[in-house]
C-alpha cells in the first residue's frame, strides 16, 4: 500500500472525519469529505488518500483497530441502554486506544445513570489524553450536570466549548435550558431559548423542535409561571409544531406550582380537544392541584380506575394525603388499605413532583 493510504469502511466517516478535524487539515472540505464518502455507503471498504506534506496524520488508521474500535462502541452503547454503566466501563478501559467516540458512548451511559463522579473522571482523562472532544460529549457532560444539579459546571463547560470555538447545536442548548430550569433560572433559559429559536429551530426537525419548546416551557412550570408556559406554547403551535403529551403536562405541572385546579382543568380539555388522552401522571398532576379538596382526589381517582389507565404509587400517595391532611383519617385509611393490596412500591414522602 503506498504511504499516506488507509482503508476504512463506509459507516466510519463519523470516525475518521473526526481524525480528520483533529489533525487540522485535509485535501478536501470536511463536508465533501462526508459527500464523497456517502457515495461508497454499502461498499465493503473505501480509500482514502492525501498528501504527505500535509503532515496529516490519521489516528487509529489500522482498519483492523477500526473494526475493533466500531465494536466497543456498539457494546457500550448496548449497555447504555440498559442501563448497565459500570460494564460499559469496563469495555472501555480494554480497548488499547479509545478514541473520542468511544468515550462519548461511555459518558452517555454514565449519564444515563447519573453516575456523575465517573464522568467527570472520564471527561479529565479525555483532556489528559489529548482526545478530540466534541460537541456530543460536551453536550453529554452539560445534560449530566443539569440532573444532578451541577449548574456552575454545566455553564462552564458551555463557555469552555464556546472557547474552543465548537458551536453549540441544539442539543447543547436543549441540555443548558433544562439545566437552568432545575435551578429555577428561567429568565436564563429564557435567553438560551431566544438564541436557539432564532439561529437553529428553523431547520431543525420536528421532533427536536418539541423537544426544544419542552424544556422551555417546564422551565417556567417549575417556577409555577403558567402564563409564560402557555406563552411558549402559543407560540410553538402558531409556527407550526404540533404539540405532545411532553407539552400538556408541562402546563400542568406549572398549575399544580401554583395550586391552579381551575386552569388545570381546563388545561385537560385542551389536551383532549387535540385528541391527547390523559395519562395516569397527568392525573396525578391535576389531583395534586386539587390537594385542598380531598373529595375532588377521590373523585378523579375513581375516574382514573374507571378508565382504560390504573393508578400508580404518586397517584394514591397524592389522595391519601389529600384526606390526611384535611383530618379525614378514615378515609385516608380506606385509600391506604386499598394502595396496599394493588402490591404498588411504595414510594417516600416527597415523590409527588412534575
């Protein structure tokens, strides 16, 4: 094989534009790069060559590491999904030389299972080893911090990737808008949101513009701003983007802050004129805005049995306490009786949230 020439399979252009990047230059654009790459999709192999006095220099550029490289990842991202974090640890520390996807698999299952201290760990190995760090892994690391309410870390890690002059896509703000709204910063979120309507929601998919206009508006239902949240709302829909359960429930949770039963309900029909049938945790949301009127809790627990849905530990933890707390111990006894023979887990005090 003549210098500079590396075989590499088709469904690794992620990988190898990436050593591309990393190197700092190639003979082509990155993007045609890709273009030209696409054209080979289903080939058993493509070449890929470039001038030696590019001084370019492809890591891991052995197919045979390749291969070996595409397998662990498949296998971490396998035990992400199940949620099995210290085996994707494991698979990552035998590979010789991981590369940043490999890593950034790793990172996603330890978020996914809010395993912190381990992805911090990660994340100063990737730095130490001089691994190109990407916007998947920054964006990774920011969600993570948001869960676990790390916000000072989450902000810093956006400034960080904004140095090194990767953008932020939307993803990226998605994760520091819900970052914000665990804090309780909507006004914040509120700015990242404008950003990200006006540069990046026009072409962006459907599905992750509803994912974009959800996070805004459960920020202000933390906050129990209802109008804000119903002003988000308005305006996705009169762009275009067509509501979900995601949507609803999140002005619901925004009445439930504010004990409004009233707009709660109406909120109910609204989800059911756009033909979005209730599900058992917007039941629980509205009879926690009814935690005043323990008569109204039982009432729509009853309609919930009666329906299609069952009632789960949150929504007899929410009626029990309802009557508890007016004094009606012998009905919240009654309820309680009955909680214990449906077998449901029994959930700690404080676990009726959003």
């Amino acid at each position: 094989m003549p210098p500079g020439m590396g075989l590499y399979k088709g469904w690794e252009v992620q990988r190898v534009t990436m050593a591309l990047r990393a190197a700092g230059m190639s003979t082509v654009p990155i993007a045609m790069f890709k273009q030209r790459f696409a054209q080979y999709e289903g080939a058993n192999e493509v070449k890929l060559t470039y001038r030696r006095q590019d001084n370019l220099k492809l890591r891991d550029a052995g197919p045979e590491n390749v291969s070996a490289l595409a397998s662990a990842t498949s296998a971490i991202k396998a035990c992400s999904r199940k949620g099995s974090w210290k085996r994707a640890l494991q698979i990552l520390r035998s590979v010789k030389e991981p590369d940043s996807i490999v890593y950034n698999a790793t990172l996603d299952a330890c978020a996914k299972s809010f395993q912190y201290d381990c992805a911090v760990q990660l994340w100063g190995e990737m730095q130490a080893s001089c691994t190109h760090q990407t916007v998947i892994g920054y964006s990774t690391m920011i969600h993570l911090c948001g869960k676990v309410k790390q916000l000072s870390n989450a902000e810093s890690l956006l400034q960080e990737m904004q140095h090194a002059r990767l953008a932020p896509n939307i993803i990226t703000y998605t994760s520091m808008i819900s970052a914000y709204g665990s804090m309780h910063q909507p006004e914040k979120a509120s700015e990242l949101f404008d950003h990200a309507h006006r540069h990046l929601l026009e072409d962006a998919a459907c599905i992750t513009r509803q994912t974009v206009y959800g996070a805004m508006m459960s920020c202000w239902a933390r906050a129990g701003d209802y109008s804000r949240a119903r002003a988000v709302f308005t305006q996705m829909t009169a762009e275009g983007t067509p509501p979900n359960h995601l949507h609803f429930n999140a002005l619901l949770s925004a009445c439930a802050a504010a004990d409004d039963a009233a707009t709660a309900e109406g909120v109910f029909r609204t989800m059911k004129a756009h033909a979005f049938q209730p599900r058992t945790q917007d039941y629980n949301i509205l009879i926690g805005c009814y935690r005043t009127n323990p008569k109204m809790c039982s009432s729509l627990l009853a309609d919930l049995k009666k329906s299609s849905l069952r009632p789960d530990s949150i929504t007899y933890k929410a009626v029990i306490d309802a009557h508890f707390e007016a004094g009606e111990l012998k009905f919240a006894n009654h309820v309680c009786l009955e909680f214990v023979k449906t077998g449901l887990p029994v959930y700690p005090v404080g676990t009726l949230a959003q």
